[in-house]
C-alpha cells in the first residue's frame, strides 16, 4: 500500500496563478483602482476579487481586455506567471 502525503503539494491555481502585486502596480500605473478595472472588464467588483485571488479564473474575453488595456508583454506577465518555489 502507498501512502500519499499532501503536506507540500500544491495545486494548478497556486502554482500557475497569476501575479496579484504586477497588476496591481500597472494599475496604479494607469491611474486605476480595482474598481476601475472590474468596470472595465464589465464584471463587479466582489468578482474581479475572486478572480485576483484564483477562487475563479479569468475568461477569455477579460483577459484579452486586459492584453489591450496593459499591452501584450505585460498582461503575460500578469496571467501567465509561473510561481517558483
């Protein structure tokens, strides 16, 4: 029998999530505050903090918003971070 020990395990969202402190900054970079953004991709604001926070994930269509609010590069980095640990 094999014993299967979940103490440093991590799951997909944790270890691929997205990098709250980047898009934080480019929104202060542009002047916006999370109120701002979450009226921007046309969800609430109790949403956009699930979503910052990986309880849900970001759809399609809001991340390519962000892409052309932030630029390419930059919305990679935010959506698309690998989490080293």
């Amino acid at each position: 029998m094999v014993k299967l020990s979940c103490e440093n395990a991590t799951t997909q969202k944790e270890s691929d999530s997205m990098d709250e402190k980047k898009l934080k900054a480019e929104l202060i970079l542009k002047g916006m505050k999370l109120e701002d953004y979450a009226q921007y991709l046309g969800i609430n604001k109790s949403s956009l903090y699930r979503k910052i926070k990986g309880i849900s994930d970001f759809s399609l269509p809001e991340i390519k918003k962000s892409m052309i609010l932030f630029g390419n590069e930059t919305a990679e980095k935010i959506f698309f971070t690998k989490k080293v640990t």
